[in-house]
C-alpha cells in the first residue's frame, strides 16, 4: 500500500501538480525556513517493493532563530554561532518521499503527529559547513551579515554509510542580518533576522566563491588525510576565504572522523578524552574527590597570595615604618595573666585574618577566619608535605605558630 501511494506521488510529481524539486517553506518570516532537500543517489526504500522502481527522496531541515534572536538554528541545534569550534554537532533530517507537498513539509517541520504525512525515518548526516562573516570568528567584530553555506555529502541510519553524488548536491543558502549593526558583531546585543534562504546548486555556488574570493577552496578541498598526534586539531582547509582562519577549525563534517571529543586521531581529542576519564575515575571514589577539592582549594589560594603579594608587601612595609615610628620604649613583659590571649595567638589570628582578607578582595574563594587559619596549618607544615594527616586535621593546632608569621613575612616580601 505505501508503495503505491509514493508510487502516486512520483507521478504526480512528474505531472507537475506536486514540487519533486528542492524547496524552501517559510514558517515565521525573517524567524524560520523549512527546506525540503534533495538526496540524490539515496532513494527511499520499501520492503516488497520492485527493486526496478527507484523512488526519490529528500530530507527536511528546519532552520530558525533562538528564542533571543542571537543564535541559528539547525534543526534545534546551535549552527551559527557554534558552541563549541572543536566538537561540531551531530545532526538528523527526517526523510520523505522527493515529491511531499508544501503541507506535509510543514506538518514535520512544527512536529504535528498528522498521520496522513509520509516520514520514513530520521537520517544522520554528513555535511558540509561554510559560514561567511562568523560574526564571533575574530577580529575584525563587523560581521553584520553573516552567510551560512550548507550541504549534505552524506547520510545513513543504523551503521549505513552513504556519500550522494557530488555532481548533483545542492547548496542551502542562508543569508542573516544583524538588526544592531552599530556595535561590533559578537556583542550581547545583536539580534539576526533571516533575509533569505535559496537552495543552489553546488558547483554554481562554488565557482561564484572561487571568482570573488580567489583562492577560496570549494568541494575537491575535501580530501581523506591522516591525522595524527602530531597535530593539535587536524583542522580542515578552505574553511574562510583567504587571511581569515578564525575560530572554526573544521568545515567537512563526516560522522566517521568526529565523536563526542572531537577530531578522532588528533592531539586535542586523545588530551580530552584523556581528561574526561580521568575525572570519571577520580569523582568515583568520595576520598578522591575531596583530595580534588582540597587541591584546587590550595591552588587557588596559592594564586591569590602570589597575586597579591607586592601589594601587600608595600601596604606592610609602610605600616612597619608607622608603627616604628610612632613606637613607645619598651617595657618589661607582664608576667602573663592565665587566660589572657598571648601574642603569639594574636599574632596567629592576624595572619588568618590577613589570607582571608586577601581571598575575599580577589574575589575568588569564600574563606572563614578557621578555614584561612587551617590553611595556613597545611602550607606551615615542617616536611612540606600535604600527608592525610595534614589535610584533614581534627581539631585546630596550635603547633608551628611561629611559622604562621613566618608565612605571612615570606608572602609579604
């Protein structure tokens, strides 16, 4: 039965009452397009069906702003901006008979369940990304008009892998402007609308590139190399015209050469996934995760006190000399009263006080009097070591108190 209503639909399409070709389908104006896109040498397939009948088909995209205007969508995805330059997004199409009707293209594009609308499944894709005027693509910060070039170059389901006919691909062209074009063109404030969006042919838009961009690569750039762990990226060629190769380092997206960390054999993607194991392993185990802490806690604290310390050297050497100068003689010690707060404890307060200072004003870590004294018990510590014992102690010590000021003269200097 669905044999022969594509079968309908096919000649209806050659008897011209149903579009076959590319098309694109407004939903919101200058807000979202839906294309209807040809996949030559992918027809549709049905199971009992004569294998002499070849049934066209496409696959339906829908293109659309964010919520704020800041961002195109590829089919719900991040596209233009991208959110990440190193990881490009995995994306699928629905697949449809080549001849839909405009109603039916939209019925999928706004996700209605209308049962009368022929879908044959969801397609993954390998494609081509060429984006003109990157507005977050590096300097200069002008790129009011940006200009998305998309192409398919393959699709498959379920471990299928299909490269379609370079001679026939077509090109989706999708043109954007800035509606805040008086500041630069990565700012928070700017705000697309489409203009415009034309299905092409490939070769037509390529030569038309390599004319006004010169030594602007097109589809033959595309060409299988190693990658190895000699090369930090193993990014692509011809991803911007000429003197411009900001930000994307990949233009020809094949599902085979990317995963979840990136370009599969480089030296980014063995570092990242690496990393990703590593913390997997580390945040398992409880005491691992707060040796983790502790450490980041140190390092971070290690900073602050570095970044600080020729400010306060200056601030404590001006004091010093207020303080001498404005000394009294001394006087013999009182013999110490029990329960009366030596200056060795003052001093030890001080010095808490002071790296707990120094934390808040850097803005970085949230630190108590205790915390700040219980780190300065870690870094005082006669070995140099930050053994279990050490970080985690039970109760305040009052050892190595002379060292506390010891620290905070060293920091000083």
């Amino acid at each position: 039965m669905v044999s022969r209503i594509l079968l309908g639909l096919s000649m209806l399409a050659q008897l011209g009452l149903i579009a076959a070709d590319s098309s694109v389908t407004w939903l919101t104006p200058q807000r979202a397009a839906v294309v209807k896109l040809l996949t030559p040498g992918y027809p549709l397939k049905e199971e009992g069906s004569d294998p002499d009948v070849v049934y066209p088909a496409a696959v339906v995209l829908k293109f659309e702003l964010s919520a704020d205007n800041k961002t195109l969508l590829l089919e719900d995805t991040p596209f233009l901006p991208l959110q990440n330059y190193y990881i490009p997004p995995r994306l699928w199409a629905t697949q449809v008979p080549a001849g839909m009707h405009v109603d039916g293209i939209r019925a999928i594009a706004e996700d209605n369940n209308d049962k009368r609308v022929i879908r044959k499944g969801r397609l993954e894709l390998d494609y081509d990304r060429l984006v003109e005027g990157d507005p977050t693509g590096g300097p200069p910060y002008y790129n009011h008009q940006p200009t998305l070039r998309f192409r398919i170059m393959g699709l498959g389901a379920e471990g299928e892998d299909k490269s379609l006919d370079a001679t026939e691909q077509e090109i989706i062209q999708v043109t954007m402007r800035d509606q805040n074009e008086e500041g630069w063109s990565n700012e928070a404030a700017r705000s697309y609308l489409i203009t415009s969006v034309d299905v092409l042919p490939a070769e037509e838009v390529y030569s038309k590139l390599s004319t006004e961009l010169g030594d602007h690569m097109g589809p033959e750039a595309d060409q299988e190399k190693e990658c190895t762990k000699t090369n930090w990226k193993c990014p692509d060629e011809g991803v911007y015209e000429a003197g411009s190769p900001y930000r994307t380092p990949y233009r020809f997206i094949w599902r085979r050469r990317f995963d979840q960390y990136g370009r599969i054999g480089s030296l980014r993607h063995d570092f990242v996934q690496q990393w990703d194991l590593s913390k997997q392993k580390v945040y398992e185990d409880p005491l691992n995760s707060a040796l983790v802490a502790l450490g980041v806690l140190l390092a971070t604290i290690l900073a602050i006190v570095s970044g600080v310390k020729s400010r306060a050297a200056r601030a404590a050497k001006a004091k010093a000399a207020a303080e001498k100068a404005a000394k009294p003689p001394k006087k013999p010690k009182a013999p110490k009263v029990e329960g009366e707060a030596s200056e060795e404890s003052e001093s030890e307060d001080e010095d808490a006080a002071w790296l707990g200072e120094m934390a808040k004003e850097a803005g970085e870590v949230p630190m108590t009097v205790d915390e700040a004294s219980h780190l300065i018990d870690l870094m005082s510590d006669e070995e140099g070591d930050l053994d279990s014992s050490a970080a985690i102690p039970e109760k305040k010590s009052k050892k190595n108190k002379n060292k506390r000021v010891a620290f905070k003269a060293d920091a000083d200097e």
